[in-house]
C-alpha cells in the first residue's frame, strides 16, 4: 500500500489491533511524506458522538492544500448510522480524486451496501484483519521477531502467548521489551518467565499442558491462579492422559504420525503428544489412570478436593 497508486477508499475489517495499526501507520507516513499531514488529516471515532453526514461529506471533498491526497480516517464504524452510510455509499459511487477514505470496523458483513461500495474499486481495498486463532500465534510470534533484532524459541513464544494473551500488539510490545532486555540473540523460554509478567488469565489448556511436560512448579502456580474449577481441570486432564497413552502405544509401533488421525484431532492439537508421552513410562500413565477415579471421588463428595488434585497433579508430574 505505501509504493502502489492509491486507491480512494479501504476497508480494514477486523479486531487484529497490530496489523490494523500498521495499515494505518503506513497511511499516515505517506502523507507525512507528501507534506503538511497536520492540514490533511482528518480522524474520526464515529462511535463517539453523533456525526453530521454534511460535515463528513464536506472533508471528503476538500481538496489537499500542499500535499497530493488528502486522508479521512473513520474508526468504530461497525454500527453506522443510516444517515451517514448512506452517505458514504453515495460518496464512494463517485469520491473525490484526491482523498483516500479509510474506513475501520470489527466487523462489517459482506452484503451490505458500504462494504460492497468500499471494496469495488480493486482487491487491495480490503485489509483483512482478522486475528489469528491462538494455535497460530506462537509462529506469528516468531515471524515478529526479527522486526526486534531477536529470535525467539517455540517455547517462549507460546509462554508469551500464555502469559500476555491474544492482542497482537500486546504481543509485538513485549517482544520490544524483550529484545532490549535479553542480551543474546534468541529469546527463551526463560526469558519469558523472568521478564515477563503474566497479564492474561491462565487458560484451562495451560494447565493440562505444564501436566504433561512434568512440570509441577508451573502447574501448580496456574492452578492457584485460576478460577476454581477443579472438575474441569480433573476431566481436561484425565482425557490428555488417555491420549498420552495411545501416543506411547502408536510411537512403539512406529505409528506416531498416525495419532492425530487416531484421535480425531487435528495435527496442531497433538504436536506435543509424542514428545510428552516420550517423559512417561506406560506404567506412570496407567497409574495416573488408576488414580484419577480417587480424585474423581474426592471432587464429588466431601473430601479435600483441591488437595486430591493437587496430589494427584504432583504424581503426574513424578514428584
């Protein structure tokens, strides 16, 4: 967007904070190149406040003073008023040559007549910002990294992910800090638990996964954090135990890439099974089995259901 011929209007639809930012950025930093950016630039929140259609029209039509394109900015424009998009419908039909529409929403559905009037001009009108699922942020990580003079391990990134959460530009400024913190050339996973404090809450697969790599210091730190739900955790784990025994029986039959199909899952799902069911002797896992149904136990009468869990956590992790 910032070498090729600008287009009058673009659509930016999504809630993926950082590469919406950066769209815009890229925006900014061409007019800023052209001249007077302060004179050509207008930015608006259309959820704050009522918007006058007129007014909006009018700088939409104003010609640049000392700078080739003039640049309106409309954000949170997922609920418009009928007013102002038909307003917007009206203007796109035939806008002014020298301004570049930018129009911002989470969401805007496809059938309606904005989106349509927006994204007729050329395929590039659209900038997809839709964020990543969070399976796909640890390599999205590690993608940003290099941008900070930095590598980061698989590791450290999905402790990031764990610990900052899904905003990809809460993501990209702690990897800034990082960067200027860690003095070799790779982020690890030991960076991200020193350095790094944990904003986002723990999520239910943390947990089962700091079980599986025997990890007990860690999986008992986000057992305390968590809300309560001891049953949930019980049955997350007790069904990764299961799988973790299916994987050692696959992997000693040389079957390992079949396990995904196995259970069910998908490849992304089990990429870590092999390696955690690889920490275990078959007769562990069995045995955390066996025991599951005294915790199971505990967790529906009236014993000490925290203390069961955190037993039988304890014994997983071969404590």
């Amino acid at each position: 967007m910032a070498t090729a011929k600008l287009l009058p209007a673009y659509l930016i639809i999504g809630t993926d904070e950082l590469k919406r930012n950066r769209a815009v950025t890229r925006m900014k930093q061409r007019l800023e190149a052209s001249g007077l950016a302060d004179f050509n630039l207008d930015e608006r929140d259309m959820a704050r406040g009522e918007q006058d259609p007129e007014d909006l029209l009018s700088s939409l039509n104003t010609y640049p003073m000392g700078a080739d394109f003039r640049l309106v900015i409309l954000e949170n424009c997922n609920r418009l008023p009928k007013a102002v998009s038909e307003m917007l419908v009206s203007y796109l039909a035939k806008p002014s040559e020298t301004t570049v529409l930018m129009i911002i929403a989470d969401k805007l559905a496809k059938n309606t007549r904005l989106y349509k009037a927006a994204v007729k001009w050329d395929k590039k009108a659209l900038v997809d910002c839709t964020p990543k699922k969070r399976w796909e942020l640890p390599a999205h990580v590690r993608a940003l990294a290099p941008a900070h003079g930095k590598a980061i391990t698989q590791g450290a990134a999905e402790e990031l992910v764990s610990r900052v959460g899904e905003s990809t530009r809460m993501l990209d400024n702690e990897l800034k800090k990082l960067a200027s913190m860690v003095a070799g050339p790779e982020i690890t996973r030991e960076d991200v638990e020193r350095f790094v404090v944990r904003t986002a809450e723990p999520k239910p697969w943390d947990f089962t996964d700091a079980v599986c790599s025997r990890n007990l210091p860690k999986a008992l730190g986000l057992l305390k954090m968590m809300p309560k739900s001891d049953y949930l955790l019980y049955s997350l784990t007790t069904t990764r135990i299961r799988e973790l025994i299916v994987a050692k029986c696959l992997d000693a039959r040389g079957e390992g890439g079949m396990l995904a199909q196995t259970l069910n899952m998908r490849d992304w799902q089990v990429k870590n099974h092999l390696r955690w069911a690889r920490s275990f002797k078959m007769a562990e896992l069995v045995e955390a089995l066996r025991r599951a149904v005294e915790v199971e136990l505990a967790l529906k009468g009236s014993r000490d259901a925290e203390l069961a869990l955190i037993q039988w956590v304890t014994f997983i992790c071969g404590a």
